[in-house]
C-alpha cells in the first residue's frame, strides 16, 4: 500500500502548529462576524478543531492516537478527573462566591472586561435549564474538540519543537506546555469578549493533565466539568435562563 503523499513545502513544527491555529482563529472570527449569534461561530470551530491537524497528520501517516485520542490510560484519566474536581471544586467556589461580591463595586465599565455576569448575586443552588443537552453539548462539541487541538496536537508538536521542561507532579512542563495555555487563551478572543482571557488558568491545569497521562481524556472530561460548574454557579448565583 503506496503512502500519502509528504507536505508540498516544509514547515517547522512551531509553524505548523502555529498556522493552523491561526487559521482556525481567523476562521472563528470570520463565522462570528458573519453569523454572530447563532450556533455558525462554535459549528466552525469544533469542526476546525477536530480536522484542521488531520492535513498534516496525513502527511505523516499519523492518526488521532497519535495525538492522544486514546484510552489506553482511561483508569489513570477518571482518577486525576475525579482527584483534581475535589480539590478545585470548592476552591473554586469560594473564589467565585468571592467575586461576586467584588464585582458590583467596580466600575461598570471594567467590570464588563471581566465577567458576564454583572449584579448582585445571592447563591441559591438550581441547574440551568435542558442541563442533559449543556452535558453532552460541552462534552463532545466544546471540550474534546478543542483538547484535541490544544492540548493533543498544539501541545505536542509545540513540545517536538520544544522539548525540553521541569517534570512538576509527573508532567513535564516547558514552553510547549506554557505557549499551548497562551494560545488557548487568546484563541477565545475570536468571539471579541475580554473575560474569556481567564481560560488561561484552567489550562495550565488541562495540559498538566495531559502531560501526566498522555492522553486528553482526563483533561477532555475535566475541561466540560469546568463548563459546567461555571454555568451552574452562574445560574444559581444570578439566576436567568
């Protein structure tokens, strides 16, 4: 069986990784300008993030496992999910508890930059509404799609690249691990709302757990738990639909 023909140019990994990133980036801003405010804009990027790293692994005669859409390590994966949401969890809580009660004294006009949610809140606890549809929603159209890219093949090629990096609790930590999180993070500026920058510090956390178990399913179901939480305190806090 003849092999898939090689890239018709040659390219570093950094750029590799870098220009399909940009590309799908740009993607996202053209579909939110077009088509602001209907499902187009997040379509686009699961399907960008799920197949724009396929050009190049077909170059290479690569495939998802490759880059960590696997489950050879899904024991190790549910326990650190399990482990991390413990310890987050009420970490997490507290500092949003704390927020909330910061945010109405700030001046409007940066408090807009930093959350969406603006006015004084009052913890009751209630799910959001279709809270079945939000699970699978965030599972298999925001979260594996985007681990995938980011942390499975941004992370790794970045780390080809780059190598080297200080082993921190059994993962390796370098600058592909810090440039994957930055990238991630600026990424969500494609739909122009400030606050999203935040996501940086989660994802210290997700490519941590990639580097640990070298697969993106601990960081994939760790990523939608976040999601998730975040939109169940939104609503208990605040309330609305």
């Amino acid at each position: 069986m003849s092999r898939p023909p090689g890239p018709p140019f040659r390219v570093s990994a950094v750029q590799e990784a870098v220009g399909l990133w940009a590309l799908g980036f740009l993607g996202i801003v053209f579909a939110f300008l077009v088509a602001g405010g209907t499902s187009v804009p997040k379509l686009v990027a699961t399907v960008g993030f799920l197949y724009l790293p396929l050009i190049p692994m077909r170059w290479r005669d690569e495939d998802y496992r490759d880059y960590g859409l696997s489950l050879h390590a899904w024991k190790q994966d549910v326990r650190l999910f399990v482990v991390l949401s413990l310890i987050v969890g009420p970490l997490f809580f507290v500092g949003f508890a704390g927020f909330v009660q910061v945010v109405p004294h700030l001046p409007p006009a940066l408090a807009q930059h930093l959350t969406p949610v603006i006015g004084e809140g009052h913890f009751q606890p209630r799910l959001p509404p279709r809270f079945g549809e939000w699970v699978i929603d965030q599972l298999f159209v925001v979260a594996l799609p985007e681990e995938f890219f980011y942390r499975g093949y941004v992370q790794a090629r970045l780390r080809d690249a780059w190598p080297q990096g200080r082993v921190v609790l059994g993962g390796r930590l370098g600058k592909a691990f810090w440039v994957t999180a930055l990238l991630f993070a600026l990424g969500h500026l494609a739909i122009f709302q400030t606050w999203r920058l935040a996501v940086f510090f989660p994802a210290l956390l997700f490519g941590w757990m990639r580097e640990r178990t070298g697969t993106i399913l601990g960081c994939a179901l760790f990523h939608a738990a976040c999601n998730l939480y975040v939109r169940f305190l939104e609503v208990s806090f605040f309330g609305g639909p």
